[in-house]
C-alpha cells in the first residue's frame, strides 16, 4: 500500500469536518433569521385577533346601549288600596247598571252585574228549575223590610234562606276579619249596624285573600251537597274568576294595601 493511500485512510473525515467548520457562521445566521420571523408571525397573529375581538364588543355595546337609553322603563304608579268586587244581583233576566267601583288604584269588593243576561231558560245549570229571591229595591231599609241578612263573608244583604252561619263562623275563625271606617285602617267598626251606616268600609290584603278562599269552599259544598237554596254570589263567573286571579297573584301583591269593600245586595237561589 504507497504512502498517499495510506494517509487517506487514517483521515476519512476531514473533508467533511472542514466544510461544516466553514458553513457554522452561515448557519447561525440562518437559524436566527427563522426565530425572528416565528416571533413576527406571532405577534401579528396577536394582533389581528385581539383587534377582531374589540370590533365585535364594540359593535355588540354600540347596539344594546342606545335601546336602554332612548326607551327609559315607565314609571309604574303607585298603588294606594285594592278592590274586592261585590254582587248586585246576579244571575237576572234583565241587564241591571253596575255600582260604582269608587276611587281608582286600591283593592276592592265592587257591586257588579252579568253583562248578559242569565236565567234558567238560557242554559241548564245549578239554577235550572230555582226561583230567585231579592232583597228589596237595593236600600238597607228595604232589605230589612224583606227580612233579608246582612253576611259579611259576601259583603251582600242576603235573603234570610241563604244566610250561612256556618260559613261565616268559618271566615271569622280566621281572625283576619276586621272592618274599618278609614283606608289607613285606624278607625276600626266594632258591629255590623255601623258597617251598615256606610256604603263602603275597608280590610286587609289577608282578610281579602281569607274571603276568596272561603268563598271557594262554600262554592264546593253548595254544589257537592246540591243544596236547595244558594247565594246568587256563589253561581256570578265574575266573582269567581276574580278571586281565582286575586289568589293567584297574592303571592305578588303588597300586604300592606288595604281593601275597599262595598256593601251590596245579593239574591237566593231556591229549588223547591
């Protein structure tokens, strides 16, 4: 083997190690080069994005803000009693004129007739084949010349037949019951003659909610029973639908609103 091919041998490497020995510079340039234009790539996609990202929530709060501010919620009014509605007479073969509902904005018993007409002959119902019986021209002097009662779970004069002891034990147990001559509830009647003197007193929000619910038990047993002589209170839709709302909504109302009850003149339903 001659000398040349022998150092050939011994240094196989060389060549190689030469190159990247003279390359190593470029190298570094390189690599440098290809890290910043990462951290470029980056931070623009950074930007871009966050830039998106302030168009939508500006666009989102330019659209919400100004409905808020050019519709301002309405002011609700105030509430200063509540009505409970009362029965005139009802039903009747003839339309009869409502009693005034008296102020505005309170609770209250209110004298209202049907606004149709409703007797035995229109329809078959609890009243078919009953006659009815009245107290009078609508005046206390009349009611009691006709031997009527005043009950104050109605809040109506009744015919003596449909006067409910029972029922009305039933309210007073209740102890809610307490009827006043003034809506701030300070002046308080201590006997029914002088409820009378009034056409109109005043009770709680509770008493008004002690009402319906009796009222509803009595509806129940009247018609569960099939008793032959019933208030015409009882058999008024008007009525009913009203303590069935007033129910309802009593979860909602303010406890300390007073009701303004009307006294009324109701009728008797009997069946012989």
């Amino acid at each position: 083997m001659s000398l040349e091919s022998k150092d050939t041998e011994q240094q196989p490497f060389l060549d190689y190690s030469n190159a990247s020995s003279i390359d190593l510079p470029n190298r570094h340039i390189r690599q440098a080069e290809g890290r910043r234009s990462r951290l470029i790539s980056h931070a623009l996609v950074f930007a871009v994005t966050s830039l998106g990202w302030m168009i939508i929530l500006f666009i989102a709060t330019s659209h919400s803000a100004p409905s808020s501010a050019s519709t301002p919620a309405p002011a609700k009014a105030p509430i200063v009693a509540d009505i409970r509605p009362n029965i005139t007479s009802f039903p009747t073969s003839t339309p009869e004129k409502s009693v005034s509902v008296g102020e505005p904005h309170h609770h209250m018993h209110m004298n209202h007739a049907s606004k149709k007409p409703f007797t035995s002959d229109s329809s078959h119902n609890v009243t078919t084949n009953a006659r009815k019986l009245t107290c009078g021209d609508g005046t206390v002097e009349e009611a009691r010349r006709e031997g009527c009662k005043y009950d104050i779970l109605l809040n109506n004069w009744v015919p003596a037949i449909c006067y409910d002891e029972k029922f009305i034990k039933d309210y007073q147990e209740d102890h809610s019951w307490e009827a006043f001559a003034d809506r701030n509830l300070t002046q308080r009647l201590t006997s029914v003659d002088q409820m009378l003197e009034l056409n109109y007193y005043w009770t709680s929000l509770r008493d008004h909610i002690n009402h319906c619910a009796v009222m509803w038990k009595k509806q129940f047993l009247v018609l569960f029973e099939e008793r032959t002589a019933f208030d015409t209170v009882i058999t008024d839709p008007y009525h009913t639908n009203h303590c069935a709302q007033y129910l309802a909504d009593s979860a909602y109302k303010d406890g300390s609103i007073p009701t303004k009850v009307e006294v009324g003149y109701a009728g008797c339903w009997v069946k012989e």
